[in-house]
C-alpha cells in the first residue's frame, strides 16, 4: 500500500511539472517563432500578450521597449537557431529559462520568467542579455579560485 502512494504521489508530480513544461512552452513559443522568422518588433508585446503584466504597462511604454529590442536584435545579424541553456525556479510558480540565441554577430541570452499565482502562467518579464562573456569570465574567476584552495599535499 505504501508503495502504491509512493507511485501515484510520484505520477502526479511528473505529471503536474509536465503540464507546466507544457503551459510555459505555449507562452515561450511564439516568442521563438518571432526569431525564426527575423520579426523583432514585437517581441516584448508578444511575450506580454497573455499575460498578467501587461495591463500595469502603457502602450507608449510597450512600443518603446518593443522598438529597443527590435533595434538591438538587428544589429546582431542573421539569427539562426536557439537553444534552452538553462532552467530553474519554484516549481508550480515560478519558472525562469535562458536561451541561448545563436546571431551571425555574437550569442545572446534571452531571459524570461514565468509566474503561475492562481491557475494561469504568465511571462513574468523578458530581458535580453549580450554580456555573456561576462558570464564565462566570472565563472572562470571562480573556477581559477577553486583551483588554489586545494589542500597542500603532504611532504
């Protein structure tokens, strides 16, 4: 008998993160599809669109970022693919992804956050990060820093 609420408990967990992979998907997709087809303008309004967040934003202010994003990607070339590099949050609630979009110019990250408060995900908010090798070199710092905090070896 314990065995058997163990699987369900188990089932209805995979289950439920599923759904929410799901959901969370179905808000990042046409986002995605912006990109593939080199449409820029309207990322941020695309992203917002179904969401919570964007009755607290003014069209003014909507179509500004819209335009700052579109001048931005531009500058970075062809796009020609994108990847989900990276994934974490409080499951159920709230969820953040980085992607990893691939310019002839450079990469970019592409941050967005996801919050469920009732039944509903939302895009939370979108940010697009160009510093990577920012990332990479703090990382290295770190990495560097680990190295010289081995114990001595004995003599």
């Amino acid at each position: 008998m314990k065995n058997l609420l163990t699987l369900i408990l188990l089932f209805v967990s995979i289950n439920t993160y599923a759904d929410d992979q799901s959901e969370i998907d179905e808000l990042a997709n046409p986002v995605m599809e912006l990109f593939k087809k080199g449409d820029y303008s309207q990322i941020v309004s695309t992203a917002l669109s179904k969401s919570s967040s964007a009755d607290y934003i003014t069209k003014s202010d909507m179509d500004q970022t819209n335009s700052q994003f579109d001048g931005n990607f531009k500058i970075m070339g062809k796009f020609y693919s994108y990847e989900i590099l990276h994934e974490q949050g409080i499951d159920g609630t709230f969820m953040a992804r980085w992607y990893l979009l691939k310019f002839k110019r450079q990469p970019v990250l592409l941050h967005m956050e996801f919050y469920k408060p009732d039944k509903t995900w939302n895009v939370y908010s979108i940010q697009m990060i160009t510093e990577i090798d920012d990332y990479i070199e703090s990382r290295g710092q770190s990495d560097i820093g680990k190295m010289g905090s081995k114990p001595d070896k004995e003599s």
